[in-house]
C-alpha cells in the first residue's frame, strides 16, 4: 500500500476497518459452524484462504484497495478456525499413539 502513496495513517486505518468488519462476520459464521463437523470447517479454512489469495492478487488498479480489504476480511474470518487443526490433531492422534507419531 506504501507504492501507492498511501501513509501511515490511511494504512493503518484501513487495517483497523478491516478488523472491525471482520468482527461481527467471524461471529456469524462461528454460529453457523457451531455444530458443523470438523472436516467441513477444515474444508473452509482453504476455501477462504483460496479466495483471499484471489482477492490479494487483483489488487491493483482504482479497485485495488476494495479488493484488498476484501481479501484481508477473509483471511481474518479464516482465521478464526486456525485451532481446529489442533481438534482434529487430538482426534485423529490419541494421547498414547502421538508420542510414536510425532517421533
């Protein structure tokens, strides 16, 4: 965003609107995965991680701030669902059998 003329302020200001927009949007889709199955928020973290790589890389032109705040709002949402793999670590691996995995 720097070789876009923008400043400090501009920039950080758009980070903070991404965040704040992020937050009510990782609340949402929180609920709805409430009692999702596991594989199937695996399966969106790509999802939106994918489209957010998309978004990243049309950013240029008069569109390019819109599209990487788009961008940047999915990331955060997918971000949201980062310890899952954990969850799904201890399922797949139980305490006895981790060590040997791991080794």
């Amino acid at each position: 965003m720097f070789m876009t003329r923008y400043n400090i302020l501009q920039v950080g200001a758009f980070f903070i609107l991404v965040h704040l927009t992020s937050t009510p949007l990782t609340y949402a889709i929180g609920k709805l995965f409430d009692r999702a199955p596991l594989r199937h928020s695996l399966v969106l973290i790509d999802t939106l991680e994918g489209f957010s790589c998309i978004f990243y890389e049309l950013a240029y032109g008069p569109l390019a701030p819109l599209t990487l705040f788009t961008g940047m709002t999915i990331s955060e949402i997918a971000s949201i669902f980062y310890p899952l793999y954990q969850a799904v670590e201890k399922i797949l691996y139980p305490k006895d059998r981790l060590e040997k995995v791991f080794a």
